[in-house]
C-alpha cells in the first residue's frame, strides 16, 4: 500500500498552523471531490458520527454527493439522531463497493469498520483517496492521507481545522455536531485544556444549546435502564491488589440484561462503575451477542488502559480505551488482568 501521511501535534497557540502541509492537502482534495463516503466507526459515538456529519454538511453545502455510513448497527443511536439535520445517514449496504474518495473518522484500525472495512482497500486499489482523521494514539495509518493528532482531545478538533481549512462556515447544525463529539470525549470538558475550551466557546457563540444536547446524550435513559444498572451493579466486583495495585473494579452487562436496551444505554454503565474510589481502573464487559463481548476501559490516571487494551486486541487513550473478545467472561477478564498488570504507568 503506497502511504501518503501527514501527522502532527496540537498547536495550542490562537492562529497557529495546527496541522501544517497534510491539513491544507487533504482541504484541498476535499474541496476538488464530486463524490465523498464519510465512515464512522462501528457503534457509532457523538465523537465519530458528530465529526462525520459536521465534514458531510459542509462538503454537501459546496456541491459534492455525500453519504454518511456505518457498519453496525443498522440505524444510529437514538441520542444522535437530531444531528443528523441534512439525512446524510445512508444504510451500510448503499455505500458503493468502490468510493472514490473515503474519509474514516475517529477509527483507529480498520477492524473499526467492521463490514465496511473492505472499502479502504477496494478504493486505494482504484486509485482513490482514502482519508483517516483521528485522534488515537494507537492509529494503524491505513489510508493513503492521514490527519492524525494524538493530543486533540476529540477528533471534532481536528474536523474543525479542516473546516476552517476549507473556508467553511460553521453555522449553528454544524456546531451542533462538533460540540456533541466535544462534550462527550472530553467527560463534559473534565478532560478538556484550553484549547478544547476555546473551541466550545466559539460553538457556543455558534448557538449551540449545551444544556439540551448535554441532556439528550448523556442525561436522558429508558426506565428500564434503570433495572439493568440494578442487576450490573449488584454483581460489580472490585479487586483492590491488581491493575499493578491501584485497584481494579470491573462489571458485567449479560445478554439478558440488556434486552430492549440500546448499545448507547450499556456504553453508559461505565460512566457509573468508575466513579469507585478504590480502583484507579474501571472496566464494563458487555456482551453483545452470546459469547461475544465489547469491553470499555477507564483510568483515573495512573494506568495506561490503552496498552492494555491494545494487549487484548483493541486500543483507545491513555485514560478511555476498549476491546472485543470471545469467549467466557472470566476469561476475558482473566486476560484483562494479565494485561494491566503488565501495563506502564501514567507519570
């Protein structure tokens, strides 16, 4: 595969070239595209579809036939669904075999595509331009043009550079995408420097609402979530003397326990299970289907979950990462175990 890469750090400063020569190349191949496929990863978050949508509204806006799609599942979270103000979202079966150009969003390995990850290859084949714009450290570089910036606390930073990059306005729909991806990566800005709080200022200036977004993406659940936290949290166990001594608390979502619950209901359970004082990681396995199991990982910072995720097949952050395995639960978490305890800290 022929790599054209372009990565860079964060520039903090106002007005600086935040991205340099790979941020103005990939604006203007962008800007000369007819026809864009924009791909979020599976199970799609407020970082990756919200960084999708902002790009797909403008670049339909200068003229290009844009689609927005995903893997899995078949419709997008119900929480997401109002960002959506331009019906980009097509379903995964009318993305064409063969893209001309492709942008990947938020997606740090093409396994990340699930079904759709065979469109990388069939367009770099071709001749096309596949796009990777991300923020994970452990990105695998699959495109031919990557925007890759580790120290952008969401990957809606680094969309709106390109947007500005553009020329693009970033009217109210649009700041509404960004500041989802924003307020949800950075834990409702707990993890957000100055920069990322500049930004919310402009969207804010934008017309964003914060307090109805926040509230319809993290604040708002079904009754029933309410029976399913009950039954995890009964069973949540916390292990004092691993994750290299810093405590290790982790919980279980089986099958039956999610039934007629959404995917975005169960990623939320983690948000609870790491508020335990005791552990400085915090783990939620889901199972997804019988045998088969998503893993969200936290820390408080003083482990690197991202190595150990990584370890397990997965990757992420330093403090938010994940994985998927097969298999009996004990055996994953036996797995899990082995690898923080091998995993570095954090200074």
């Amino acid at each position: 595969m022929s790599e054209r890469t372009g990565t860079a750090p964060t520039d903090d400063t106002e007005g600086g070239d935040l991205l340099g020569d790979a941020l103005s190349e990939v604006a203007d191949l962008l800007s000369r595209a007819g026809d864009v496929t924009l791909l979020a990863h599976v199970n799609p978050d407020a970082d990756t579809l919200g960084s999708a949508l902002a790009l797909g509204r403008v670049l339909r806006h200068r003229g290009a036939t844009v689609r927005v799609a995903f893997a899995t599942p078949e419709e997008p979270p119900f929480s997401l669904r109002g960002l959506d103000a331009d019906a980009l979202v097509v379903p995964a079966a009318d993305v064409p075999a063969v893209p001309s150009t492709l942008v990947a969003l938020d997606t740090g390995s093409l396994q990340r595509l699930g079904a759709l990850a065979d469109r990388v290859g069939a367009t770099i084949a071709a001749g096309g331009d596949v796009v990777v714009i991300d923020h994970h450290v452990s990105n695998t570089l699959f495109g031919t043009h990557h925007l890759i910036d580790e120290s952008a606390e969401a990957t809606v930073m680094i969309v709106l550079r390109l947007l500005d990059a553009l020329g693009a306005e970033v009217d109210l729909p649009t700041a509404r995408c960004l500041y989802a991806g924003l307020v949800t990566d950075t834990g409702s800005f707990r993890r957000a420097g100055p920069a990322t709080h500049r930004v919310a200022i402009r969207l804010l200036e934008a017309g964003v609402e914060p307090e109805s977004i926040t509230r319809q993406l993290m604040d708002t659940h079904p009754f029933g979530w309410l029976g399913m936290l009950s039954k995890v949290l009964g069973e949540a166990r916390l292990e004092p003397e691993s994750a290299r001594g810093f405590g290790f608390v982790h919980a279980t979502v089986r099958f039956e326990h999610s039934d007629g619950l959404r995917g975005e209901e169960l990623d939320s359970v983690i948000d609870v299970v790491r508020t335990t004082a005791e552990a400085d990681v915090a783990a939620v396995l889901k199972e997804m289907s019988p045998g088969h199991w998503s893993v969200s990982l936290r820390s408080d910072g003083r482990i690197d979950v991202s190595r150990a995720a990584a370890a397990c097949g997965g990757g992420g952050h330093r403090l938010a990462a994940g994985f998927t395995a097969d298999g009996p639960a004990e055996d994953v978490l036996a797995s899990l175990r082995s690898a923080l305890a091998e995993a570095p800290l954090l200074g």
